[in-house]
C-alpha cells in the first residue's frame, strides 16, 4: 500500500510542475490520496474489516481502494474524481503464501466482485503454489514395518490396535475419514496391523481439495480477463497456480529475481536424475518470461513495478460494463452511452501541434520515433503522433518486430500497434535438460509478420478492445512470412486471429499507413475496414505504397519470359 500511496504522491508532484498552465490543479491535491478498504470472506459474504496489519490468519489479503490520481483532474469543477479499483496479494508469511481453500474463496469472492461493479483487478503475487499438507495428527501415531530387502527401508506404513483406536476417536470427533486401513497380520509376530493405504487427513484444505479450489480461481481469473481490466505483479517466487492466475490476467509486471515457474528446480533436478537446473530463475526468470511474451514489463524493483501499474491503470476506464454487472444493479452507476475517456497528461502539449518527426524514404528507423518523438544530439524533442512522454510499451522483449503499447492522443488514451523497419535478431536459449540442444540466433527482416509477432498483434488486439480502448494502426508491412518453419511455427494461425479479434472489436479502429509505408498482399487483408466496418477506417499518407506484391514478385508471377520478349522487341525493334 506504502508504495502505491508514493507513486501516486510522484504523480501529483510531477504533474503539478509539468502543468503550470493549470493553477487550480495544487489545491485540488486531496491529504489522502489512497484509502484502503480491507476485505475478509466469512460465511460466504465479501465483507469489509478494521484491523492491523499482519494480523490476518489467511494467506491471502485482499482490499478495494479508492485513489485520487492527479490525471482525474477536471479543470471545469476544480476537483478530482475518485477512481476505486480491488487489490488481492498472497501474504507469504503465511505457509510460504500457499493456496489453500480459505485463500481460493477469498480470491474467488473478489473477483466476482470486481465483475459484479466493473471495475479493474490487480493481483500481487507471491506464492509456493496449491498448498502440500500432512495431516499433524496421523504424523505421531503412524508405525513402519521395516523391510527384509536391503534395497528397501519399509515395507508399508501401519497403525497398531491401540493408534487405530486413536483414529478412530478422531474421526469420530471430526466426522470425516482420517485414513483408510487393510488388515494384515505380521508373519513375524502374529499380530495384526492395520496397513495404510490412503490418507484423508483430520483437517479440511490438506488434500485435493486444495487443487479443486485452484481451478475455481483460474476459471475466475478467467472470467475476470474477459469482461475487466486485469493486471499481476510476479513481486516474488510465483509456482503452480500462482504462474497460471498471473498468465489468465494477461498483463504481467515481473520483477527481477521473481521467478514464474511451474515446478521448482530442485523437484526437476529429482525428476531428470541429475543436477541440470541450478536456479529458479533459469526456469521462469525475466530472460524466459519477457521473451517468451508472458512477461509485458520487466522491472528492477518492486517501486518501479508499482509505477509500471499506475500508468496502466491510467490507460484503462474507471469502470466497465462487464456482463456480470449488467444482471446487478452496479450497472446504474455505468453511464449510457460511455463517454471517450480524458485524462490530464503530466506535461502539456497541444492537440493541435505539428508532428515533426518524418520517416525517410528507403530508410529504416525505429518506429518508437513516430510514436513519442524523440530526443536529439541537442537535447531537443521532436515530437511524434501522440502525447509527449505518454507511451508505454508492453512486451517489448518478445516478436520484436511488431511495437504495440498505449498511449495518449489529446488526452483520450489509445491502443497503438507499429511496426519494426528494421532488421531483428530473435534469440532461441539452449535447453540444460537436453544436451543435445544448442543456441540460435534468427534473422527476422523489418516489415514482416512472423508467427511471433502476428501473435502478438492479435493478442493485443484482445487486450485492449477489453480495456475498452480504441486503436490506431501504424500499418508498415510488405506482408506474412511464408516459410516451411513459419508455417510450421502457425503464422497462418496467428494472421487469422487477428482478424477474428477485429471483428469482435467494440470501438473504433484506425488504421494509417505512414510516410513513405507499404501494405501489400496478406498484411492488407487481415486489416482491411470491410473486417468490421463499423469500427474500422483506413487512412494513407500520399507517400505511402498499397498493392498486392512487390514490383519484383509482380514480375515474376504475371510478366512471363515471352511478354518480356515482346516488350523488348516493342521498345527496341
């Protein structure tokens, strides 16, 4: 909460001295600019609490909050509208943050809630996973029955007459199965044993149970991904259940050394017979998850996660009509229609500017320039198509070839999708576990979609038509690529995708083909206007090329060996 609280103190800070122009703007700074509400689940109601930090017996903590962003400044009313979001965290001080069924309903309740009002969901990870439990009871009474075969320790574990009395008088208490038993009588001794051949446990949230409510949390952050905003933040180690809730989410702030992993090294290590992985960070830190495209931003510490947060958090509605809310009566509190949102931007720059950064003709460029400007050798800006210092890239270390991130246009926040001119190196890591496997380094031209980043495309198309965000198009491509390994690696797949996620786009799509750009073949297909015409329109600078192929492909397929023939002899009889 501390860290929000001085992100959000940052903003106001940097806001009231980039925005002179708003004088009103420092009295409006409220004394409290986060008010945390905690929650607990008991008795199958979301209910709010008052209490102390630490004191809660769950690992699980969960709040609503309401925050005063100085981007919610209204210049007419002089005052700042409230935004309230939920917050759910695992508290690794409790059984190493584990899931067990009370941590399940807690984070279930939420995020119904989060649905039933519309508004986002930030979860803050840290965890060991569905919680392991052995039953402390049946752990001093069990006995074993020492094996003849020196190979072996036991042969089985058993429980004697007077321990199956004891389970007995347990389950009695607990009404419920501890252990299930098999007679067998001792060839040794003659005296009968109670053989255990499967545990219950005296207690609820040991077992299965603890998978069970797992799955009900994935099927809610699921749920959560379709109808609001969602966000996870890896502050620390991230396994099993804890991985799958922060890729449901989507969007992902990893923190270096926060690993998001499936199973631990050490357990694989067991499973592979030998020591192959030496750290958890090998199998799930940010050199896998960023380019693998789960991890959207990679940050140092947890401060600059939090930031990482906030400014998407700014990007996104205060509220959305989500499907669940439409059946509550939190859909009053929703406007019709919605209105485009405005935020106020932390420096000030006029919608009516020129943009002054121009690509060159036959000339690559980072196409980040035309999107937020850029600084010169003389430490001037050059200002691009939106908002000074507005952009945030996501997934910047996966499918380089595409740009996408969000961004600002006159203060109405947008999706932007651009495209790399340039040519790019993709980086495929050796497998410890398979000797045989080496490092790869592939060429990938400027311009093309490959199978990565046509993924990516569509993807982010699906992220932001859910944050209910316009998008613009920086369409730049010369078309797909067609290989045997792309279309083994399903570039088909992933072209197609996009444009089903434009057909089920819900606001408006515009797509601009820049100075000096190209759109030709498949590339203009999967992002034609007639997709969804409602939504999408096409806009071309008078520099910029359309066509089916390239000149060279347009010769080679429709100006045969005898036409050339016949031109040559036209042209020189």
């Amino acid at each position: 909460v501390a860290l929000f609280e001085k992100c959000l103190r940052d903003a106001w800070t940097e806001t009231i001295e980039g925005r002179s122009d708003m004088p009103g703007l420092e009295h409006a700074m409220p004394r409290d600019l986060l008010i945390a509400q905690e929650l607990v689940y008991s008795n199958g109601v979301l209910k709010s609490t008052l209490r102390a930090p630490g004191e809660n017996k769950v690992g699980m903590v969960g709040w609503k909050w309401t925050m005063f962003h100085p981007s919610h400044y209204d210049p007419a009313t002089g005052k700042v509208t409230p935004r309230d979001i939920y917050v759910v965290a695992n508290d690794i001080t409790v059984l190493s943050g584990s899931f067990s069924t009370q941590e399940d309903e807690l984070y279930a309740a939420i995020g119904r809630a989060c649905r039933m009002e519309g508004l986002p969901l930030v979860y803050l990870s840290s965890n060991s996973g569905a919680r392991i439990g052995l039953d402390p009871e049946l752990k001093k009474l069990f006995k074993i029955k020492p094996s003849k075969d020196p190979n072996s320790l036991f042969e089985y574990l058993y429980l004697d007459g007077p321990t199956k009395e004891k389970v007995k008088e347990l389950e009695e208490k607990t009404k419920r199965a501890v252990c299930y038993t098999e007679e067998i009588v001792d060839e040794d001794t003659g005296v009968t044993q109670h053989k255990i051949t499967a545990i219950v446990g005296s207690q609820w949230g040991l077992g299965v149970e603890n998978l069970s409510g797992s799955g009900m949390i994935a099927g809610e952050m699921a749920l959560c991904y379709d109808e609001i905003p969602t966000i996870s933040v890896a502050t620390g180690r991230t396994v099993g259940i804890g991985a799958y809730l922060v890729r449901l989410g989507r969007r992902v702030v990893q923190v270096k050394g926060s690993p998001i992993i499936l199973t631990g090294n050490n357990a694989l290590n067991k499973l592979l017979g030998k020591e192959v992985y030496t750290s958890n960070s090998q199998l799930g830190g940010v050199n896998i998850m960023g380019p693998n495209g789960v991890t959207h931003w990679v940050a140092s510490h947890n401060l600059f996660a939090v930031e990482e947060v906030m400014k998407w958090l700014d990007y996104v509605p205060d509220r959305v009509p989500s499907r669940l809310m439409a059946k509550s009566a939190a859909a009053a509190l929703l406007p019709h229609p919605v209105p485009a949102l405005h935020r106020v931007s932390k420096v000030r720059d006029p919608v009516d500017r020129d943009v002054a950064f121009t690509p060159q003709p036959n000339t690559p460029y980072d196409c980040r320039c035309l999107i937020a400007g850029q600084i010169t050798e003389d430490k001037e800006w050059v200002s691009g198509l939106f908002d000074k210092d507005s952009f945030q890239e996501a997934q910047k270390d996966w499918a380089k070839t595409v740009c996408a991130g969000r961004a600002t246009l006159g203060g109405i926040p947008v999706g932007v999708i651009a495209v790399e001119t340039r040519a790019i190196g993709k980086f495929t890591p050796a497998d410890p576990a398979d000797p045989t496997s080496i490092s790869a380094m592939q060429q990938q031209a400027g311009m093309v979609w490959y199978p990565d980043s046509a993924r990516k495309t569509a993807d982010f198309l699906a992220d932001i038509d859910r944050e209910n965000l316009p998008a613009i198009v920086l369409a730049n491509w010369r078309g797909f690529s067609g290989g045997m390994r792309d279309m083994y690696d399903e570039v088909l797949k992933f072209g197609a995708d996009i444009v089903q996620n434009l057909t089920r786009f819900s606001k408006p799509v515009i797509v601009y083909i820049p100075p000096f750009g190209e759109l030709r073949g498949g590339a203009w297909v999967v992002i034609d206007p007639t997709i969804n015409k409602k939504q999408i329109e096409m806009f071309v600078d008078p520099t910029a090329r359309g066509g089916v192929l390239e000149p060279s492909g347009i010769i080679e397929i429709k100006y045969r060996a005898k036409e050339i023939y016949d031109t040559m002899d036209r042209l020189d009889p």
